[in-house]
C-alpha cells in the first residue's frame, strides 16, 4: 500500500467480531468526502454506512469538524471516541487532543465541540462482543 508521493496517511485499525460466525472475508471501499464536508457525524461502517462489517450491533462514526463546531455522542452500551486530528473539548470530560481516545460504557448525549479543525472517530457498540 502507498499514500503516494508527499501525502500523509494515517491508519486506525479496529477489529469487530462478525454477528454471525464463519463469515467470508471481504473488502469494501467508498468515498465518504462529499458527506463529511456536511459538518455532522457519518456513518462510515456498519448498518446504512457507506461500507458493511458483518456487525449489525456495531458502527464507526466519523465527522470532520471546523473550530467552534459539535456534535452529540450517539447513546450506546458502549461507545469509543478516538480525536484522529485536532483538540476538542468533551462534555464532562475536558479537552482531548490528537490520538486520545475516550471510552464511554452505557453513555453518550455528551457535546463533543471542536477546539480547532479536528477529526473525530466514534465507534458505536449496541451490544458487548460474544466471549
């Protein structure tokens, strides 16, 4: 895999067990810029995102949002806010900055506002993964 010349590639890597065993393996892709560009949270995987992942109980968020901008934490068992880029401040919790993450269990509501431009990934997880 290569980013190209001169561009910059971050990579997060999340695993997410399948709802339903044995699965085949499989890879999807979509452009998602033109929605994110909307300000708001963007359904990037899972049910009615832009790609599948074989979780019905499972989905990844994303916004990119400009300074002074927000967005409210989907209400969840359990949830995972990652800051890919930038500094926002989290409700209840204070400032979060570049690569720091949040866990939420029976949670979300929370305002998430942008101290500057920043990137945010919300991971939403409507039931606990099978043992």
């Amino acid at each position: 895999m290569s980013a190209g010349t001169g561009r910059r590639l971050r990579v997060v890597q999340m695993w997410v067990p399948p709802t339903v065993p044995n699965l085949a393996p499989s890879y999807q892709e979509r452009d998602v810029t033109a929605a994110l560009a909307g300000g708001g949270l963007v359904t990037v995987a899972g049910e009615g995102g832009a790609v599948t992942i074989g979780n019905r109980d499972a989905a990844l968020q994303v916004a990119q949002l400009e300074a002074g901008r927000s967005i409210v934490i989907p209400t969840a068992p359990f949830g995972h806010v990652f800051v890919a880029k930038g500094s926002a401040g989290f409700e209840g919790i204070g400032l979060v900055e570049h690569g720091d993450a949040v866990r939420l269990t029976d949670s979300g509501g929370q305002r998430l506002q942008a101290e500057s431009a920043c990137e945010v990934l919300v991971w939403e997880m409507q039931a606990a993964a099978p043992r």
